[in-house]
C-alpha cells in the first residue's frame, strides 16, 4: 500500500493493523518514497549486512573499521530512551 504523510498521520492506527497482520506500507512526502512501515518481526538483516559490508569496505581501504555489529545497534536503542 501506498500512502501520504497526511494520510499516515491521520490513519496511523490502521496502518499499524495492516502492517501488523503482514502488509508494507510506503509513506510518500510530495510524491517521492521517504518511509516503510513493516511488521515488527520483520527480521533487520538488511541492516546487519550493510554494516558488515562497511567494516569490509574499511578494511580494503586499509581504515580500522570501528562498527560492529552489537555495539552499532546498541548505540541506537540507547538514542531511544
């Protein structure tokens, strides 16, 4: 499904049944794709690969990679709280 800022905004809730029972949800802003709204067991693989992929680019570049893959995610819960 695709949906607008505004349109999100105002049916957020719904959105979050949809998206719970499996369906993604692309939010627009001026008609360019800006988020995803997915289930939460939706697994972050894509997110771990990236990180991954930067620590090998690091590396070939000879640079000390400094991400790794638990402490980057913990630095990102901990902006939450």
């Amino acid at each position: 499904m695709i949906a607008t800022l505004r349109e999100s905004k105002t049916k957020l809730s719904e959105f979050v049944s949809l998206a719970n029972s499996g369906e993604e949800i692309l939010i627009t802003v001026h008609g360019q794709p800006k988020a995803r709204l997915l289930p939460a067991s939706t697994p972050l693989s894509d997110t771990t690969d990236w990180l991954c992929d930067l620590a090998a680019l690091r590396s070939s570049l000879g640079q000390p990679s400094t991400v790794e893959k638990p402490s980057a995610l913990d630095e990102v819960r901990e902006d939450r709280w």
